[in-house]
C-alpha cells in the first residue's frame, strides 16, 4: 500500500472513530475517561484510543498506531489485551469499540442479557449478545473469558463493567452498539410496565374522598 493511501486510510478510520465516540458520548456512553476505541489500520496494524483521555473530545493525537505483536504498548488504552485479542482471533473483526452504555451495563451488571427477539431490528442486524463473566478490566483473562463466551457474538456483555460491539466496518461496530443500548433501553421500560399493575376500579373507589383535593 502507498504511504499516501496509508496515510488517507488512517485519517478516514480517525474521523470515523471520532464520530463513533461523539455518537456514543450523545448517548452517556462514555463517562469521564471511560471506554476505548480501536479499528483495524491493516493486517498487523490497530488504531486504538490513548490511555486516560475524555473520548468527547477526540483528536488525532488522541489515537496510537500499535502493531498486533505488540503485548504491552505503552500510553495505550488498558483495555488493549481485550481489543488485541479480538483481532488476533476474530477475521471477521475490522472494528472493537468498548462503551460504557448505562442500559445495557443494567443488564451486564445483573448478568442478564436483553431479549434481542423483542425488537426486528435487532434480531435480524445484531443476531447474538454475548455474556462475558466477571474478569478484572484491562486483563488479558478478561479477553480469553470474552472469547470463551463467543467466537460470534456481535455485542458482549461484560459482567459488572460494560459492553464491547465488534463490526467489519466502524459503522457497523457502531450501529450495533447504538441498536443494542436501544433495544436494552426498550426491554428494561418495557418490564417496568408489565410489572406496574393499576389498582383496580373497586379499590379506588374503597378509598376515593381519603385525600382530599387541595384544588377543591
Ligand atoms: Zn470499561
């Protein structure tokens, strides 16, 4: 590949993957310094978010280029392990982004997954949500557990942490993230009103006249 094209493809991943973050940071996805964002620059090549910065404020500078033989780059997010794996194992994978969205962590946190049959969308565009159990953040046990859970999945669920998309494209690692907080949003609302049983029209009117109405 020409330096150029190199350097055009590592600029259009950038600008992706700062969109990606300020999508995700509209959603609270992203607090304070949390989450980390990577996508694959070439075969043995990721770019992936420095360590410690707000991801609503991304620039170039905030992204390193670490080569996949690497094990322990310095300045690099915590969570790369988690990401080097992923690529290491998955071909599929061109894009790993790892949020921390506050429904679907609802879900992880109660080592629960959402139901992705109760949406269309969801069932046909992210198919598998992966439950990965407790493991320490930014351990490399962390990355063998996810991918014990799943060689597959599109989401994981990561016990009492967050969640992590995967995609060929940015995009679609974003879309994916974006359908599954939904879809989490959407199944927590939704049990909250099955579980909401309205009091009866003979009990209300056994206690009607108790409060009075200071309007009256
Ligand atoms: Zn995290």
């Amino acid at each position: 590949m020409a330096s150029n094209n190199s350097q055009d493809s590592r600029q259009s991943l950038t600008n992706e993957l700062i969109r990606s973050a300020a999508i995700l940071d509209a959603y609270r996805c992203l607090p304070a310094t949390d989450g980390n964002l990577s996508a694959r620059l070439d075969q043995e090549t990721i770019l992936i978010t420095k360590s410690g910065i707000e991801k609503r404020g991304l620039a170039e500078s905030s992204f390193a280029a670490v080569k996949l033989n690497d094990s322990n780059p310095p300045d690099v997010s915590s969570e790369w392990p988690m990401h080097r794996a992923i690529y290491r194992t998955r071909a599929d994978v061109d894009c790993v982004l790892h949020a921390h969205p506050p429904y679907l962590t609802s879900f992880a946190v109660s080592n629960r997954t959402p139901d992705v049959r109760l949406l269309a969308e969801t069932s046909e565009l992210i198919g598998d949500i992966a439950s990965v159990p407790f493991v320490s953040p930014g351990s490399s046990a962390l990355a063998e557990a996810l991918l014990a859970a799943s060689m597959t999945a599109a989401v994981y669920l990561l016990a009492n942490h967050g969640a992590v998309s995967v995609g060929r494209t940015v995009a679609e690692a974003l879309h994916r993230m974006e359908r599954a907080e939904f879809l989490a949003q959407v199944a927590f609302q939704a049990a909250c009103m099955r579980d909401g049983i309205p009091i009866t029209d003979a009990s209300i009117s056994s206690f009607s006249g108790h409060h009075a109405d200071p309007g009256r």
